[in-house]
C-alpha cells in the first residue's frame, strides 16, 4: 500500500437494532444547492460494474412471501402495521451474526449475518413491501476504531424509525404518528444527530463499501463505490473525506486537496477532513495554511465528540502532549460520560509526570465506565498506578 503522510481518518457508517416506541418529532435536515464538486482527472482509475442503490433493497421471490405470510397472519392482526415489521425482525434476528460484511437486504436474510448497516437495508426492504414510512437518524456513539496501515476507520451509527400509516391520506405530517425506533445494543453513551434522507442514508452504504474496498487496496472499486455515494450526496463530508482519501492514496494529492478544498468551503465539515486536509497542506509545503485551518478547527460545528476523540488520540501517538490534552478535555466538554477521554488524560498526564493527576483521571475513567472488562482494565491500572505513588513517598 502506498503510504500516506499522515494517517487518514475516515468513518464506516453502522446501524444497530433495537425496537421501542417513541413520540419524538421528526425533522429531516434540508439540503440546499450548492455548486458541483470540482472536475479532477481520474483516468488513473477503472470504473467497476456496481450494484444499483434500487437492488439494494430488494428481496428475493420466497423472502418476500416468507414476511407477507407473517405479516398477514391472523394471529398477528391486533398488531399495528409497524410493530408486525418491528417483531418479524427481532425474530429474524435472534441468530444473527453481526461480524460480517455490508450487504444488501436479501443477502442479509440469506446469509443470516451482516455488518449494521446491512441490517438498515433489510428493515427498509421490508417497510417497503407493506408501503410504511420509515426515517433515519444519525446517533453519536462509541466508534470501533481499526486502523489498517495509516488508513483508520471509525464505525458511526444511524438509526431506524419505522412510522405507523396514515389513518387518512390528508393526515398531516409525523409529528403525532407513532413509531417504532429500530435500534439494538444502544450504548448508554448514545447521542442523538440529525434526520437525514433515504438518499443521504443510501450513500453511507456506497460509503462503506468504498472504504472497505479503499483498506484492502482495491482502488477501482472503492472509486466505483464512492462515486455512487457522491451522487446520491455531494455534500456528504464523510462520502468526501472517504474519496480525498483515496485519491492522495494513489498519489492525486493535487486532487485530493482539491475535493478537500470543496468539503471544506460547502460542507458542514467534521473534524476528520479538516485534519486530513491540514496534513495534506503540511505535506506539499503550505504549513501556514495548515495551522491557519487547524487554528480554527476548535470553531468547528462537529458535535460529534468522538471526532475530537481521534483527534486527541492521534496527538497522543504523535507526542504532542499539549494538543492532546487540549482535545480530551473539549472531549469530556461535549460528552462528560465518555470514560475514554478521561483516560486518554491520565495517560497524557502520567507520561508528564503528574502521578496525582492521572490518578483522579484515570478513577474518573474508572466511575464512567459501564463494561466490565473496561472497568477490570481501569482497576488494574489504578492500582499499579497506586502502588508507584506509595513507593515514590
């Protein structure tokens, strides 16, 4: 793999399910018209045949009967519409394995397994068949962090909402309508984000696939993958941040920072693509222009604290003691529950040999955490941490 000259961030969109109801409203968040994405020269790469965004939420002949015969079922009549979709799933899915890769509905069904972000695609093929509503929200929640060479990717979440029918078709809005959010293993951590479009949430699953192709190295099908997802949302920062990555991976920095540029100016920017841009400046040479961006990335309107996570843990593994303290603590600011911001603290603090210091932090990591082998961990190194502070009396 070629290597990059900073170790790229990007975000694998994931969704977990669990059924509860909920009255809450629903506003998706409106897009406005922005100019085209600039025009790079991509000859380098070969377009791949991709899946269509309709085929991914299609089910095969005997899938389709399998639900309609539930659905239908008179043993299941004093059900609402949306908790017979609601229940089928959770039947479905008591054997389900959840470490497999991204796929679409009926691969899903068939293979019993699936990443979450595949279990999305078969909640809305089902809503689809029996003509419901369904919305997608995003959640800020505890990323599952892989890095792979200096590509590392952080797993984010968005959320089902299957919506009860109409009682007539003049009934206005969603507002009153209930809903069974689809969401299992909510962390307790969980922050809720916007709502967003079917299209927007079709080019998180390209999204994925493109970065999934982007760490093994194949390079024509992530560009295929990402192209998809660009079309169905220009302005997708994550989508742009996955396609700058790929291109400064083959050696198009020009075109990198070029879609970097363009996220930067039309997007609501995360903290990732900023920080890519930035190292990208660094590299050809425009530090001042990288640590004018970085100078005003504390501005930035990424409400995701997990962002500012990987920012402060990659200033942790570079040594940049400062900074990374810097960022843990607007961690804890946005999120005072996350225990791992806390100990990314201690150890900053440790390695500056403030012992004391990184012992509140570290208990207070200890306090927050609500694992038990996080918790075990936090005890182990509390109390070698205690025992050097008693020896050094």
């Amino acid at each position: 793999m070629r290597e990059l000259n900073n170790k790229a961030l990007i975000v694998i969109t994931c969704l977990l399910l669990f059924a509860c109801q909920s009255s809450e409203p629903i506003v998706e968040k409106s897009t406005t018209n922005q100019p085209k994405l600039p025009e790079v020269d991509v000859s380098r790469f070969e377009t791949q045949n991709v899946i269509d965004k309709d085929a991914l939420f299609t089910l095969t002949p005997q899938q389709s009967t399998d639900f309609l015969l539930y659905f239908n079922s008179a043993k299941n009549s004093h059900l609402s519409e949306h908790e017979r979709v609601s229940n089928f799933l959770q039947r479905k899915l008591n054997s389900f394995s959840f470490l497999g890769r991204t796929y679409t509905a009926k691969e899903a069904l068939l293979n019993n397994e699936g990443n979450c972000l595949s279990l999305a695609m078969l909640t809305t093929a089902l809503a689809d068949l029996v003509d419901l509503d369904i919305r997608f929200q995003t959640v800020n929640s505890s990323p599952i962090y892989r890095r792979y060479a200096n590509v590392t990717t952080t797993a984010g979440h968005v959320r089902t909402i299957l919506l009860a029918k109409k009682k007539t078709k003049d009934e206005p809005g969603t507002l009153l309508r209930s809903r069974m959010i689809i969401d299992y293993f909510p962390s307790a951590g969980d922050v809720k984000g916007e709502f967003i479009s079917r299209d927007d949430f079709t080019a998180m699953y390209f999204q994925n696939l493109a970065s999934e192709a982007l760490v093994e190295e194949n390079y024509n099908l992530a560009f295929s993958y990402i192209q998809k997802a660009l079309q169905l949302n220009h302005l997708n920062p994550h989508s742009l941040n996955t396609y700058a990555v790929l291109l400064n991976q083959v050696g198009l920095s020009e075109a990198a920072a070029s879609i970097y540029e363009y996220g930067v100016q039309f997007t609501p920017r995360t903290v990732n693509l900023i920080w890519n841009y930035a190292n990208i400046l660094k590299a050809r040479g425009e530090g001042e222009k990288a640590s004018s961006l970085l100078a005003d990335i504390d501005a930035n309107k990424d409400t995701n604290p997990y962002s500012w996570l990987d920012i402060a843990n990659e200033h942790f593994q570079n040594d940049n003691y400062w900074l990374a303290t810097k960022y843990y603590r607007k961690t804890t600011k946005l999120a005072p529950y996350l225990h791992e911001a806390y100990f990314g603290l201690a150890k900053v603090q440790y390695l500056q040999g403030y012992e004391n210091k990184a012992m509140e932090s570290l208990l207070k990591a200890k306090d927050l955490a609500y694992e038990d082998e996080t918790k075990r961990l936090y005890n182990a190194k509390s109390a070698t941490l205690r025992l050097a502070l008693t020896q050094s009396k």
